[in-house]
C-alpha cells in the first residue's frame, strides 16, 4: 500500500457510519452481507447506505458480488490488512514489537511523555 491509498481508505473510514458498517462487514466473515441486513443492522435509510458503500467500494476497502437479485458486500481483508501493515511499517524503530527491547523502549518513552 502507498500513502495515498491509505490516506483514501483512512478518509473513507473517517466517518461515523462507514466505520461501523466496515467493522459491521469485518465481522459478517468472508460471506458477507445483503445490503438490506446491512441497512436494518445499522439502522440506515437505503440512500444513505448506498452512499457509503459506494465510498467504501471507492476507497477499495469493501467488494460488492451478486447473488440472484441480492447485493453482497464483503470486507476486502487484503485491503484491510494491507492498510494495517502500512501504519505499523515502522512500528517500534524497526524493532520487533514483541521483544523486551522494544517494550523497554516503550515503556521509557511513556515515562518520558508523562514526566513532560
């Protein structure tokens, strides 16, 4: 993932009912969703969630299929942890986060912003 995907997938996510109808679709697996669960389960008008879906969709961070006459929307685990790894790239100086050293370091570091 580059900057400016994330910061699209970031943008998409920046927002109250596109965050939880992302977390909504994260949950629902790999099967996914019908709009029409989606928009009982949050308790969205149609318009509205088609909007947000389609920034989702824009954003690449969900995937929409047909089954029959149904709409259903997936989360796009590969986007997903692909935004994750991008914020943790340089996690910790390059340090493994699960060493002593580097929760040594963190934990020196909170000291630090604390006492400041």
């Amino acid at each position: 993932m580059n900057s400016s995907s994330a910061v699209k997938a970031l943008g998409a996510l920046a927002q109250e009912h596109r965050l939880a109808l992302f977390r909504l679709l994260v949950q629902a697996g790999e099967h996914g969703m019908p709009a029409g669960g989606i928009a009982e389960a949050l308790d969205l008008p149609n318009s509205s969630l088609s909007f947000h879906l389609a920034h989702l969709t824009r954003a690449g961070l969900i995937q929409q299929r047909r089954e029959g006459r149904s709409l259903i929307y997936t989360a796009d685990y590969g986007a997903m942890n692909g935004l994750v790894g991008f914020l943790m790239e340089n996690c910790c100086g390059g340090a493994d986060c699960a060493s002593p050293k580097a929760r040594g370091t963190q934990a020196v570091q909170s000291e630090r912003r604390k006492s400041a």
